[in-house]
C-alpha cells in the first residue's frame, strides 16, 4: 500500500497563508488524530485533513522563519506563525482541512469542536476567520 506524502503547509511568499483550508489545534496530539479519524467518518477525504504533529509544525515554522528573512510579512502572519509555534510547543497537535466553501468549514469546526479544540480559522482570500 503506498503512502500518500503530506504537503507542506501552504505559503505564499513565504508566509504561511492556507487560502481554502481551516487550520485546528487540539489540546494534545492524540485529540487531533481523534478528530481526523471523525472527519474522515463524516465524509472528508483523506487528501482534504492532513495531520501535523508539534514536531511537524515546529519544523515547518523553522523552515518558514529561515525563509522569512528573505521576505516581507505583514505583522497579522507574524502574530500568527508565533502563535502556531507556541502552541506547538506547548504539545499541541494541528489539522490542516481544505474548506473551499463557508458551510464545509463550519460543518468541520462542528465535528471537531468535542475533542479538545483550542481554535478554529478558515483562511479566506485575505484574512482568518476565527471559529472558536
């Protein structure tokens, strides 16, 4: 059975801006997965929830912090990968899940919201929106 690579996080110049998707965090790494496994059952596909543990996400904010020295960041994505990281940090553990639609955003945010969501955003053309 082959394995599908995960994508990295999605950055336009640099800067992490998930257009389409809502990015969780979850108390704990275990929680996360719990959530994934819900929203597969609940029709999202295995290519729209990616899974990214604090090891994964500390790694890819290293690697974007590297890169971000070459490039220009308004202060909100500044805020916002400083964020990620900390909650990384702190054990958290994260899914990625393409939303292009408002409904479909809200429906995932619905059936994770039980299993130790911290927060919720769906990047939209511009700017996050904050769920929770």
């Amino acid at each position: 059975m082959k394995k599908l690579a995960k994508p990295s996080f999605p950055r336009p110049f640099g800067a992490y801006s998930p257009r389409g998707h809502v990015v969780t965090a979850f108390t704990t790494d275990a929680a996360a997965k719990e959530a994934r496994e819900t929203l597969l059952r609940n029709g999202f596909s295995e290519e729209d929830v990616a899974h990214y543990n604090k090891n994964e996400v500390l790694w890819e904010f290293e690697q974007g912090e590297a890169q971000a020295l070459n490039t220009i960041q308004i202060g909100e994505e500044v805020a916002k990968f400083e964020e990620y990281a900390e909650l990384a940090g702190q054990g958290c553990g994260f899914l990625v899940v393409h939303t292009p639609e408002d409904e479909m955003a809200s429906r995932a945010v619905r059936t994770v919201l039980p299993f130790g969501l911290k927060f919720a955003e769906k990047y939209k053309r511009w700017t996050p929106e904050e769920f929770a």
